[in-house]
C-alpha cells in the first residue's frame, strides 16, 4: 500500500493564492518606462502561452509538495530475527597461538588458524544476536563493539594476526573488558565465549577477579581451552612427543565456567572446537520470532522530477520570448 510520511505539508497547497492575494500587483508602467508619451508598444500573440502558464506552474507546485510529503511503499509486515541476545567473542591472540599442533582438512594449522576457520561459521548461526570481538594478548581490546554487522565482527577476526596484542596472556581483562560492556543489557542477554590456549600471565585483573565481577553483573562465560594434548617435534635424537598445551590452565577456565553458569570445552583438535562452537549453539538458542518491520520503499524522486519538468516547461517559453525580442 501506499502512504505519505508527511502528509501535512498538503496543508501548504493554496500558499501560492494566498501570496498572490496578498501582495500588491506590479503595474506595468512601474515596470517600463518609454522614453516617449506617445508612443505604444505593439502586442504580440502571448495569450496562449500565458493562459498554459499559470496551470503548469500549478501543477509543479503541486508536484513538489507530494514529493515533499514522501510517498512510500510500505510492504506487508515482516517478522525480524532478533534474540534479544548480545554475544561478545573474546579470542586469545598470544604468542602461543601459532603453535602447529591443529589440523584442519588434513593440514596441519595453527591455532589460531584453526580458530579464524571455525569462527566463521559460528558467527554465520548467530544471526539475530547482537555480537562484538575482543582480542587479547599482553592487553585486552574492544575491537568490534556489539552489532547485528555479524559481518564486521567475521572481517575483524579474520583480519587479526597473532602477537598484535602481546606475546604474553591477559585473561583476566578480557572477562572485565565484557562485564563493562555487557552490564548495562538485559540479564539475559549476557553471554562471552572466552577462548584461549594458555594461563593468565599479564593484565591488571585476575581471573578471579573478573569473573566475580562477571558473576555479580550476571555475565554467562563460556570458556574454551584450546590446544592439542600430543605433538611430535623433531629432537637431536630423533623426534619425540610433547605436550604443547601444558600450560593451559583448565582448572581456571573450568571455574570460570562454572561459577558464572556457563561451561567449559576442552578442544584439542579441529573437531572438538566446532563441537564446542555448535554446544554453545545448542545452550544458547535463538528466538525464533521476533519484532515485526514493515519495509519500506520511497518515492519521491518522480514527483520531485515532474515538478522540476512542469517548471521548465512553464519558463521555456518566457525564455523564447525574451530571445525573440533580443
């Protein structure tokens, strides 16, 4: 259907009558003065012309105040997607991060490129939550604020590279990076998924602390500790295994989990971090309806074109006379 946002500005319709009555007419001797009394102008053939003229200049105006009432194409109602919820993805970024001790199709991969390839299609489920990414390494950053760009927040992770934020771990900062954000939302909105591959060793904050502060301001933490718990590596006598993720603090993260009502995953392969990703899917659901919006589509352009036609088309011949006279 169609409609006028401004349907009042129609209210101005007789203002070009109202001004015409109003101010006093220009005589035309006031307008040329003949340097000889009696001589005459003849008169020319205009009378068409000027009795076309005010019409066209009529409906021009008429034309821009419906261009100027915006005319609109309001489409039926539709249902939008939106849950309500604001999802904040908080990635380690730390020098151990580039650990080759993944595989992805096969290949191995770093951690951190494990997390960039599986990330994505996370965010891609997440549609109709609000969510933002903060990268930590020695500090923690607010990279993407929350939005429903869940494209922005994809381009960001995927644009990050490891050490951009420190070599060292900051974990603690991260979690009191997202309560500050998250605080101010719905209770149930709240949710971090915080993952990591190693023990808090920089920031201003414990992990403690931060999930206290989490836990008061009820911030649901979803921790993920990643990392492969087996990795041959080529040694003087040959090649040996190690365990890479030794330093990982899963006793934290478990905590962590735990005392803010989330849960803790433990990824040591390509798989188990898409398992966790789809879990956290799976204890997050999406609201399947959500506020109705009704889209719209302007049209004033072409009222606002005739007006100008109609305009031009009441001049031109103004424009004619005055050359023909030249």
């Amino acid at each position: 259907m169609y409609e006028f946002a401004w349907p009042w500005l129609f209210l101005l319709l007789p203002l070009p009558w109202l001004l015409r009555r109003a101010l006093p007419p220009v005589l035309p001797g006031q307008a040329l003065h003949l340097p000889h009394p009696g001589l005459r102008l003849a008169v020319t053939g205009g009378g068409a012309v000027r009795s076309v003229t005010p019409w066209l200049l009529a409906l021009a105006w008429l034309c821009l105040l419906v261009a100027a009432a915006r005319p609109q194409w309001v489409g039926p109602p539709q249902a939008q997607q939106r849950s309500g919820r604001a999802l904040l993805l908080a990635v380690d970024l730390s020098g151990s991060m580039r650990t080759p001790d993944m595989e992805l199709a096969g290949q191995p991969v770093s951690r951190f490129g494990a997390v960039k390839a599986i990330a994505g299609n996370f965010i891609d489920r997440r549609r109709g939550d609000e969510m933002g990414l903060i990268l930590f390494g020695s500090q923690a950053f607010l990279v993407t604020p929350l939005t429903y760009d869940l494209d922005a927040v994809r381009a960001q992770l995927q644009g990050a590279e490891v050490g951009l934020a420190g070599t060292e771990t900051a974990i603690g900062d991260a979690i009191a990076i997202a309560v500050k954000r998250l605080s101010a939302l719905p209770e149930q909105a709240r949710v971090l998924v915080l993952l990591t591959d190693g023990v808090n060793n920089a920031g201003n904050i414990t992990p403690a602390e931060a999930a206290r502060a989490a836990k008061a301001a009820g911030v649901r933490i979803y921790t993920v500790g990643i990392g492969a718990d087996r990795m041959r590596v080529p040694g003087f006598f040959g090649a040996q295994v190690i365990n890479p993720s030794a330093d990982l603090d899963a006793t934290m993260l478990t905590k962590i989990a735990d005392d803010t009502g989330g849960r803790f995953f433990r990824a040591t392969d390509s798989a188990q971090l898409a398992d966790a990703y789809r879990a956290i899917d799976a204890l997050e659901p999406m609201q399947q309806h959500g506020p109705s919006l009704r889209p719209r589509k302007e049209w004033f352009m072409w009222p606002l074109v005739a007006a100008l036609l109609l305009w031009l088309l009441a001049t031109l011949p103004r424009w004619r006379t005055g050359e023909a006279a030249a």
